[in-house]
C-alpha cells in the first residue's frame, strides 16, 4: 500500500478513537435525558482557578447521569470549554445556583463568575478523551488545561 494514503488511513482512525473526529453533537440527547433514571445521579465537581482545573483529569462513565459542579474559587473570571466533550454528552441543562437554570441541546462554552459555581447536567454517550481548557487569554499557556475521559 502507499505509505501516505496508510498514514491517512491510520490519522483518521486515531482521530476517530480519541473523539476528535467529525460527529456531531448528540442528536438523541433529549430521548436520553428523558429515560434516565436521575435518582442514579452522580455528583463530581471541578474547581477553576489561577490557573488550573481540578482535578485536571476528569473521569466518567458512559450512560450515567451526572451532575457537574463547576466551581470558580479564583478572583478573575474563567471558562469551561471543551468543544468534544459537548458533543460527546447528552446535555440535560445548565443551573445557576442563584438565578435559575437553561435548557438547551448542547453548550459550546461555559464562563463563571470569581466565587461563583454553576452546575452542568447531563449523560456521557460517546467514549474517548477530550481537551478541557480556559480560553481566556493566556490562561492555557499558565496551566488552565486538564481532559475529560469517558469510558
Ligand atoms: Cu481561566
């Protein structure tokens, strides 16, 4: 075989193990959300702050419902983001602690507040590992990146 058109190949198939193919994000999520049985919820929580995650390497399940704490114990605002893991999950919704909560498919990015939390509900659905980082400038370079691995 061409030993280009082999690496391709072999690209293409890490790039799809490690869920940073194209898929797209879940489109059964709300079906999914729906037949989950919430009283099996599990509850994690991850901390922001100059300039980490923590923990820096999150693990979950597939298929179980999860409730993420995401806390900001720093005294400047920082962002959650990471665009794999948004499509890897079914989104149940977003809660603030103070003000209400918003449903919506996914989510492409979350930023808290200094001293604030807010609360991500959802169900892992696609195996693989996922970049976590703060996108906010300079932030990553100072150590504001962990993963996400669903399994
Ligand atoms: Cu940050």
């Amino acid at each position: 075989m061409n030993c280009r058109i082999y690496f391709f190949i072999i690209t293409l198939a890490f790039l799809g193990l490690s869920g940073y193919g194209c898929s797209d994000y879940v489109s059964d999520a709300e079906k999914r959300v729906q037949s989950a049985d919430w009283a099996k919820m599990k509850t994690e929580t991850v901390i922001l702050k100059e300039y980490s995650f923590i923990p820096a390497d999150l693990v979950l399940e597939k298929g179980t419902p999860y409730k993420l704490r995401i806390v900001n114990t720093g005294r400047v605002k920082h962002y959650f983001v990471s665009k794999g893991f948004f499509k890897a999950i079914a989104t149940r919704k977003l809660q603030s602690n103070a003000d209400g909560e918003i449903k919506a498919p996914y989510f492409t990015a979350i930023e808290v507040f200094p001293k604030r939390s807010l609360d991500l509900y959802f169900i892992p659905v696609k195996k693989g590992t996922y970049g976590l980082v703060c996108t906010i400038k300079g932030h990553a370079q100072k150590g504001m990146i962990g993963k996400i691995e669903i399994k």
